[in-house]
C-alpha cells in the first residue's frame, strides 16, 4: 500500500486555509525529496469553478519540472527499490478530518 502524504484541498480548508491561499499552502507542504501522494475527490476538485485548483496547482508543479506518475506505476517503481521502507499502520484522528483514519506509524 502506498500511503496518501498530503492532505486534501477540503481538508485544508476545513483547517481554515482561505481557498484563494490553498494551492500555494500545498506546494508547501510537498516534499521535492521524496514521493508525494495526493488524494484527489473528484466531487471537490474536479466540479465547478473548483476545477481551477487542481489545474493551477498541477501548473505551477509542472513549472517546477515536477514528474507525474500514476500510483500502479509509482508502486512498481518503489518494489523495485532497494530501499523500501515499512511502516506499521494504525487508526487515528486528523484534524480537518471526519473521524479516523488510516496512518503511517
């Protein structure tokens, strides 16, 4: 299992992140070392004028020379590695988030 490493756009903004504030916070938060893992809602990010957000945070990523990869391949490519790491998982709270989730230990 590949674990999500970012928070979501609504759950930034249930943490009172301003919308107009929400993708530059997540550039933020990503890591230009390692994997990151968004979990994109297609109700949220992909509907309306909120269509905006994913296309303006996937630009400025792509002005960054990011690399995109879907999670089978990106799997596939962290199996092949020598240094995969394990983590145990466990049920917890996330602030901006309706009761538990899944997380990496």
């Amino acid at each position: 299992q590949i674990p999500t490493t970012l928070p979501t756009f609504d759950e930034l903004i249930m943490l009172g992140v301003p919308e107009s504030r929400l993708v530059n916070k997540m550039i933020s938060l990503l890591s230009f070392s390692n994997y990151n893992v968004l979990n994109i809602h297609p109700e949220f990010e992909g509907t309306g004028s909120r269509i905006n957000l994913l296309r303006n945070f996937l630009d400025k990523l792509r002005d960054k020379d990011a690399e995109f990869y879907r999670l089978d391949k990106l799997a596939r490519m962290v199996h092949d590695a020598k240094d995969i790491k394990y983590s145990k998982i466990f049920q917890s709270k996330i602030e901006g988030r309706y009761g538990t989730a899944g997380c990496q230990g």
